[in-house]
C-alpha cells in the first residue's frame, strides 16, 4: 500500500495526531505556536515509537508555505482553537482573534488534500453560531472560491451558496462535506465529551461516507452492570444496589436481549493498575501521576464518579474548573485527577509525557482530542481513500472526469 501522507495544523499534545499516525498515515509536519504543546511533543519523539520521524513547528500557522506539499497530500488534519466557540468561553466566534478557520480553508486551497478532518467543541452548531458554521462547511465545499480582498463573510457566504447551486464545477477542486456530532463515550473512550468532526474528501475520489455507529453504548454498560453483574467480577468487586435514579432505567434494560454494542467504559476501567498517588510525589512508573490537593465538591461541581465514563475534561483559562477534572470516590469525598489518570481518560499511552507543571499538563489534556476516536475515524478516512484508488467506490462518471 502507497504511503497516505498528512499535515496536521494546531496539533496541541498530539492526540490527533498519534491517532491518525496510528491509523497509518505519514505526517510530513505538524505546526502548533504554543511552545508547552510543543515541548510534549519533542520529549515524545523520543518516547513514543509512531513520533520518532515527525517534524514540527513551532509556528504561527498564517506563516507556513503550503506549496512544497501541494498535491501531495492525503489527509489535512485540524482541531482549530476552539475557544471563539465554546460554552465556556466569550463567544466571540467569527469575531473572535482566535478564530483560526480562515487558516484551515488557506490549507485547504493551496495544498488540494484528498480528505480532511477537522475536530471542535459543539459550541460551534449551536444556533447563535450555525450559520457561520454552514458558512465553514460551504467554503469547504468549494475552496477554489475565495473570499474578496475586505468581503464580508455574509456576502461570501452568497456566492459560495449560488456557485453550489448552479454545481460547483470541476470535481478535482471541490469537497464532499459532512460532518456529525460525537460522544466519544459512544467510541469506546471513558469520558462523556462531545466534539463536532467534520470530514471531507474530494469529489473526483467519489467517496461515499455514512454516518459513525456507536460501537459502545450506556445501555450495554447498565446491562453489565446491573443485569447480568460482569462489570463488578471484571473488578473483582461485590455488586452495589442500583441508584435509586437508574431504576427504572435498568428494568427497561433487563427486559432486552443484552445490547450488540460493547458497554462504556469507566473511570474505574481507564484507571485501573494505576496506584493511589501522593501529593506532591511522582511515581517512577507512571509519569504524570502526581496527586494535587485542595479539591473540594461544591453544588455543580461534584467531580467523575468512578462507574460511569468521566465528565468532559476541560482547560480552564485561569486554572483547571474543579468539577470536570476531579473524581469522587465511593464514599463521596473527591480529589483531582493527575495528569496521567487524564492522559488515560483521553485515552493516551502511559508513556506519554506531557510537559510543564501539573496545571499546564492538565490545560494540554483538556484541550486534546482522545487518541482512540483520532485513530478510529483515521483508519476510515484511510480505508475510504484506498477504496478511491481502486476504484471500487468511485462512480463510472466522476471516474472519468478524474481521469
């Protein structure tokens, strides 16, 4: 099989892209401007075996000169600064300095990839945002049209819609857009996060792609759990009374066949052979795993219980918020997670280290996309294209055109 080569921009701690890496493709550069995230993924290339050859920059994406890869590229991954659209942030969105698409679509005009993936918050649909966000999908549908020199994005915006009207034109500089909603729980990650992707491939590769199916689900995990008990012998544990506010819940699921899907994983499942950490104390196996004291629970801010997947983990602006990013343990009482208990909620490999003190390692972990989704969705993006080259999923006519 040919190498599938990629550009990744904004790569943060490289949770993309080690998964996409994993999935097979090749990065010929990864670019981040923030120097921690950076530091991580140095001191990773010599830890971690799919990072040795991987280039990267520390640069301000508006500097890089796509013409050397122009053509040459699979796959443009991107998970763009997503605070001009989180819940958490001030909802700038296309006002917000931040706001880094415009860079992502200048990748995507100079260097004609064949697929591309994009990751944010779900911020970004909502409807004070959707329809910049539509605006977002049109441009990636028809890249080739530019905006104007001071064009208002609203006016753009019209001419993108009446280019995709009257067809769009040549297939080989235009994209097939979708995109979808992910709760990463659904993909066999131990932690409720919801993310928008957005995956495109170009039209003269006539690549059909369907909606991601769950693989794991909350009902498979209540079944497990209170209906036939294998998740407490998996944890060689004694099986609770159900919570009062599931029961109704777990009757409807024990009167079904046990679901087809795997059941979430847990926050007890990500940690488990981890040891109990030590406040201020590394562990000589487990880098990262430093406990950090004054956790507190407060209303709204009661921390992960250990048998459901984690709450989303999030990067605060002014420190870590203490509810997302604290597990509360059986007898109620919580403590923070360290940073290596959040590298496996996000799924990464314990020898990844992550650079900077434990604030700085959790802002990179709440920022990160889990490597398992990125290598899940990768792996389809790549199956997808191998099908192009073979022509298998490519209909008779845009066949021809590409031809």
């Amino acid at each position: 099989m040919s190498i599938r080569r990629s550009i990744e921009l904004f790569t943060g701690t490289g949770g993309l892209a080690l998964g996409v890496a994993r999935a097979g493709f090749t990065h010929e550069l990864l670019v981040d401007i923030d120097r921690h995230a950076v530091a991580t993924l140095a001191e990773n290339r010599r830890r971690v075996e799919e990072m040795r050859d991987w280039r990267v920059l520390c640069e301000d994406v508006a500097h890089l000169d796509y013409r050397p890869h122009a053509g040459q590229i699979d796959l443009l991954a991107a998970g763009a600064p997503c605070q001009p659209f989180s819940l958490g942030g001030k909802h700038g969105g296309d006002r917000d300095a931040r706001n880094m698409f415009p860079e992502v679509l200048r990748a995507v005009r100079e260097l004609r990839p064949r697929a591309i993936l994009i990751e944010n918050v779900r911020g970004l649909i909502r409807p004070t945002f959707r329809p910049y966000f539509d605006y977002i999908l049109r441009q990636l549908e028809l890249p080739a049209v530019a905006a104007h020199e001071d064009e208002q994005w609203t006016s753009h915006d019209a001419r993108l819609a009446g280019a995709i009207e009257r067809g769009g034109g040549d297939p080989r500089l235009c994209y097939d857009v979708t995109h979808q909603l992910i709760n990463v729980a659904n993909l066999g990650v131990p932690q409720r996060r919801e993310r928008v992707f957005i995956i495109a491939f170009r039209r003269d590769l006539g690549v059909r792609w369907g909606r991601i199916a769950p693989t794991h689900s909350r009902e498979a995990l209540l079944h497990a759990q209170y209906v036939d008990g294998s998740y407490w012998r998996e944890h060689e544990l004694e099986p609770p009374p159900p919570p009062a506010s599931l029961q109704r819940l777990i009757a409807k699921v024990a009167t079904r066949p046990r679901p087809p899907e795997y059941r979430w994983r847990t926050v007890r499942d990500a940690l488990r052979g981890l040891p109990e950490p030590l406040d201020f104390r590394g562990h000589v196996l487990f880098p990262n795993h430093v406990g950090n004291p004054g956790a507190r629970s407060y209303p709204g801010h009661t921390g992960s219980p250990l048998d459901e997947p984690a709450k989303t983990l999030k990067a605060g602006v002014h420190g870590v918020p203490g509810g997302e990013n604290m597990l509360r343990r059986e007898d109620g009482t919580v403590r923070y997670f360290t940073g290596r208990e959040a590298a496996r909620l996000q799924t990464f490999p314990d020898e990844y280290l992550f650079s900077g003190p434990w604030t700085e390692a959790m802002r990179q972990l709440g920022n990160a996309v889990p490597v398992r989704v990125a290598e899940f969705l990768a792996a389809r993006i790549a199956e997808s294209l191998a099908e192009a080259a073979s022509g298998e999923n490519v209909p008779a006519t845009v066949a021809a055109a590409a031809g």
